[in-house]
C-alpha cells in the first residue's frame, strides 16, 4: 500500500484535512480525483449515483490544480478537492437534464453561479448526479432514469430521498467528499437523513441560484451535502465568501462552539405524534444533549399545524411547478414520472387568486413565526418521521418532509444531521432549523453537536 493508498484507506478524510495533504504535498489533487474516479467506478452500477462522470476534463482540473500548488497559488480549501453536481445546476456545454430525458438535449450556455464559485476556489467537478424528475419528489424515485439506491440498503432497493438523491448516494458510499444538491422543500435535508451524512439548506439566497433549473423560484434553495457539519460549515465559507460560519482561528484551533446558555425551541407531544418509535426515541435523546450541555429548552410555538403550513406550501410549489413544465406534463405522449406528472398537473389548475391568496399566509405564517420564535437562537425536530424504505412501498402522497419543509416555507435555514440508527441500522437525520440568515449560527450548533456524539463518524462499507 503506497502513501495515497494509506491517508484514503478510510476514505476521504474531512476537506479540512484533505485541504492541509494538498498544501503538505501528501498528495495530489490528481490522486484525489483517481480516487474519487475509481470509487465511481466500482460503485455507480450498482448505486446509480451519477448520471454522467467527466474523468478526462476532471484529471485536467486535477493536473491544473497541481500545477497552481506548485507554483506556490492556493485558491482556498476547496482547492483540488473533487466534488459532485446535481443535474439541475448548469455546467456550460453540459447538458442539465433536471431528471427528465425530455431535457436530454439541454446544454447549458454558462455556468450557474454555484459552479462558477466551485471552479474560481479550485475544485474539481468530478460529473452530474441523478435527481429526481424536475427535483418534484422527496422519496427519490425516477421511473425513466433510474433511482439511485441507498447503500445502507444493501440488498435492497431502499429510498435515498429526494429530489438531490443522487448527491447524497455520492457523498454517503463515499464517492466524494463534497455535492451540491438543491432544497424546494426538503430535497437536501431528507436524502441527507436518509443516507446518512449531513444536508446543508442556507436561507434561500445565501447561495444563488443563477443557472439552477427551476421547480418553484419562490422555494427553490442551492445547498450542500456532506459528511460533517464542519464541512459543511467550511464549503459554505468559502462559497460565500463569509467566514462567520467557520472562523479560521477555529480551523486551527480546533475549537467547537458551546451549548452553553443556547436558547432553543423544541416540539411538543402534539407535534411528535406517528413518528417511528426509533427517530422519536433518537430525538428526545438528542434534545436531553442540549439541556446536559448547558442549552435552554422552551416549547416551539408554531403558528398553524404542519399539515396546515404544508398546504399553503404545496399550493405555491406546484403552481409555480406547473409554469415551467406544465406544458410537458400536459402532453400524454410524453413519457414522465408517474409520481411526478400528476403533481404538476394539479399545479395547473390553481387558479391566480388561490395563488395570491397562499402568498399572502405564506407572508403571515412567516410574521407569526418570528414573533413565537422571539429570543431563540435554533429550533430543532426530527428531519424526516422515517428512516429510508423500500422504494417500490413508497407513498408518494405521503412524503417523509413533515419538518423539513416549514425551512422553505417560512424561509428559515436549516441543516440535518446524523443523530441515530433505526432497529434495522438505517440513519435517522436531526433538524437543527434558525431564522433567516441565522445560517451561521445553525452551522456553529450542529458542529456542536457532531464534536459530542459520534453518529457522524459512522460510515457505510460497501
């Protein structure tokens, strides 16, 4: 075993150790990219992760990234690293199916912003990853262009989540050590809990969404999926160029923010009810964390019910759905998504005033929101009320978001991780949700959180 082969025996360690190798010269931008290459060939048939794999413009990257280094130019932590996609986010001169064949022959004229900022901090776009169609679907099935698999499934096709399913397959059987995915409600945060890594979803805006195939422009959110709240915390950093959420004085020191006096809301029996006993189980555990590290608990008040706050979502999401692809679905002698084509088509019919009407609580809902949050620095709920199932029993009315999507909704932040294990060893995800653009705060709690459990350090072997 050479010395590359040894510092990635356990996979890719954290970006800030793989940023440190490079700059040492441990290794090279190249060996991590033929790493990350041979891992997706080994892997994709079987998890279905990628929808395409760009290995010749990536060891190009690669050798260019090297060359920078030894030059003596550092373009930040992200620097060499390989990173993945979501094939709804514009590469130029690459296509951005968004899920659909019926997109197949869509080129990108530019590159989205989010890619633009990836490539001027130095990493390296390995390929696109699979997603559900037009990112309309939260269990991650895709009938024309497959549905990645969760690994934890192993000998079953299990969801992996949706719609950035297959940038959380990628990140969580260790493909890459970074992906960006998009959040319309909850299409980071569930795939993440699902397969077992951390979703980040930034207040709308935070990171632009410039060049990302739209579902619903009033919801639709750029985020990213990792291993670990802190690289979450660093890409997010860099990508922003804001580095509130990981101050370089705690890169090196390893310091991990405090508990101690957090102010922090949480849900009610009322709020907890049909949730699988193991996620229930796995929150309180969670949130007895908090109050033994010093945190002050208090009862989140929310202004209507989920399923209320749901409905206001679901009638923006879909009409807005509908007015980008309602066109397609209408046309019956287009193939589409079963789950999907009748969602937009419901979008469709929604009338301009019931439009209107839903903006306008959407606006209450989030005056009313702040106002019960008042001094609360986090909130947190479990991401999904279940753990990854197979996806040919997957209900596709019922979609695991019941916490997850208020994030888009209200438009708060919000991040998922790892906090437990079902009976059957499948990742249960914690929400750690915050205010809009309380984004660095959120970041701050969960690597917190990560630095005093150990969920995070669990990792799928294939």
């Amino acid at each position: 075993m050479n010395r590359v082969e040894q510092l990635l025996a356990g996979g890719f360690p954290s970006l800030l150790s793989l940023s440190e190798m490079l700059r040492k010269r441990l290794c090279s931008s190249v060996d991590l990219t033929e790493y990350a290459l041979t891992r997706i060939g080994a892997l994709n048939e079987q998890l279905h992760a990628f929808v395409a794999v760009y290995a010749e413009e990536a060891l190009q990257a690669a050798h260019a990234a090297d060359r920078l280094l030894q030059a003596g130019h550092w373009l930040g932590p992200l620097h060499g690293v390989p990173v993945a996609l979501k094939d709804n986010i514009d590469m130029r001169g690459r296509p951005s199916m968004n899920g659909s064949p019926l997109l197949a022959a869509r080129l990108a004229e530019q590159d989205a912003w989010i890619t633009r900022r990836l490539l001027a901090g130095g990493a390296v776009i390995v390929g696109k990853t699979h997603m559900v169609e037009f990112a309309l679907g939260a269990w991650g099935a895709n009938a024309y262009m497959g549905a990645p698999r969760n690994p934890w499934g192993r000998t079953e096709h299990l969801s992996p989540g949706g719609s950035s399913s297959g940038s959380a397959v990628a990140v969580a059987s260790g493909m890459v050590p970074l992906a960006v995915g998009t959040d319309t409600g909850a299409s980071v945060r569930v795939p993440a809990a699902l397969c077992g890594i951390t979703g980040l979803k930034p207040t709308i805006g935070r990171l632009r969404g410039d060049g990302v195939v739209p579902l619903s422009t009033t919801f639709d959110s750029v985020g990213l999926l990792s291993k670990t709240a802190e690289d979450a915390a660093l890409a997010f950093a860099v990508l922003t160029d804001d580095e509130r959420s990981y101050p370089p004085a705690e890169r090196l020191s390893g310091q991990q923010p405090s508990l101690g006096g957090l102010r922090v809301g949480v849900l009610g029996e009322e709020n907890l009810e049909g949730l699988q006993p193991e996620i229930l189980r796995s929150y309180q555990s969670a949130v007895e964390l908090f109050r033994e590290h010093g945190a002050h608990l208090r009862m989140l008040s929310l202004p209507a019910s989920f399923d209320d706050m749901a409905d206001v979502q679901s009638t923006i999401m879909l009409s807005e759905a509908a007015a980008s692809w309602g066109h397609l679905a209408a046309d019956e002698s287009l193939k589409m998504d079963p789950s999907v084509r009748p969602r937009i088509l419901a979008g469709a019919r929604i009338g301009g005033a019931q439009y209107v009407q839903a903006g306008r609580r959407r606006e209450a809902l989030k005056r009313a929101f702040n106002e019960s949050m008042g001094d609360l620095d986090v909130f947190l709920t479990p991401t999904t009320q279940w753990t990854a199932r197979p996806l040919s029993t997957a209900d596709h009315s019922k979609p695991p978001v019941r916490y997850a999507r208020i994030g888009n909704l209200l438009d708060l932040c919000g991040i998922s991780v790892q906090m437990g294990e079902d009976d059957n060893g499948l990742p249960i995800g914690l929400q750690i949700g915050g205010p809009t653009n309380a984004d660095e705060r959120v970041l701050q709690v969960a690597r917190s959180f990560q630095s005093r459990t150990a969920w995070h350090l669990r990792r799928w072997q294939a």
